[in-house]
C-alpha cells in the first residue's frame, strides 16, 4: 500500500514540472534502460589468458588494458620488415619493464595471440619463417617447406 501512495506523489510532481524537465527525465530512463538491456560486450578470450600469464610469471605489468594492447602489437611488430623478437622486447622494456621482464612479457605476448605461428613451427611447418628477417639467408633451411631455394622433388 506505500508503494502505490509513493508512486502516486511521484506522478503528481512529475506533473508539476515543467515539459523539458519530463522530457530529460523519460529520456534518462530509456537510456538508462536501454544500457541494462543491451548485449554485453564479450573480451577477447586471449586477453584473460594473456593476464593470468602475467601474473603467474610474475611480471608487473601495471594497467590491464595498457598491458593487453602493448601485447597486441607483438605480433605486428615482429611481422614488420626489420623486425625481431630483441626489438620488441627492447620496445616493451623502453615503457618502464627491465629488460628480462621485456623479454618473458614479449615471449608470453608471441605465445598469446600469435598461435598461429607457434603451431606452424611447433608441427615442424616452417613455411611462414621466411618472413621473419635473417631465417630464409641462414644456412641449412634450402630443405625446408616454403623457404627460397629448396630444391623441388627432394
């Protein structure tokens, strides 16, 4: 019963103000209900993994967010002409890490989002190694699956 005698004040002051008032206040409700209703927004599986890494290895990483983008941008990194695992970590240390704290956040960032390419190498499938700078001049790769200069048929 003062539920019902609450709500009925309540119109009877909504009816007391002013349009614009009772226009931001509808407004504000729709929104306000519209956000609750709305599907949440799903975070990439990766970036928990990436976190609970860190954290068990012990790097200090400092802001989640900051830490799964730098770890994001690995991959690009290394992929880049001229680039190489020392660069990146090398990058990573450059925002406040030591260095071989750089180097095991770069190795769990390459293990993180880069699978791709730690099962081609992992199967033995070395295809895609010719695209990291220095692998396809290295002696002893002419045999390898996609690498320049392996001989056909062998």
């Amino acid at each position: 019963m003062a539920t019902l005698e609450i709500s009925r004040n309540l119109i009877l002051r909504l009816n007391n103000q002013p349009l614009a008032v009772r226009f931001l206040l509808g407004a504000g409700c729709l929104i306000t209900a519209a956000a609750m209703f709305s599907a949440p927004v799903e975070a990439d599986p990766h970036d928990d993994d990436f976190i609970d890494a860190l954290s068990h290895a012990g790097v200090e990483y400092g802001e989640p967010g900051n830490a799964m983008a730098v770890g994001q941008s690995i991959c690009p990194m290394i992929a880049q002409p001229g680039g190489s695992f020392a660069a990146a970590a090398s990058g990573v240390a450059h925002r406040g890490m030591s260095p071989q704290l750089a180097q095991m956040f770069t190795t769990i960032a390459i293990q993180t989002y880069c699978p791709e390419e730690m099962a081609n190498i992992m199967g033995g499938n070395a295809s895609g190694l010719q695209q990291l700078p220095g692998v396809a001049g290295m002696p002893g790769m002419q045999g390898v699956a996609g690498m320049p200069g392996m001989i056909p048929g062998n």
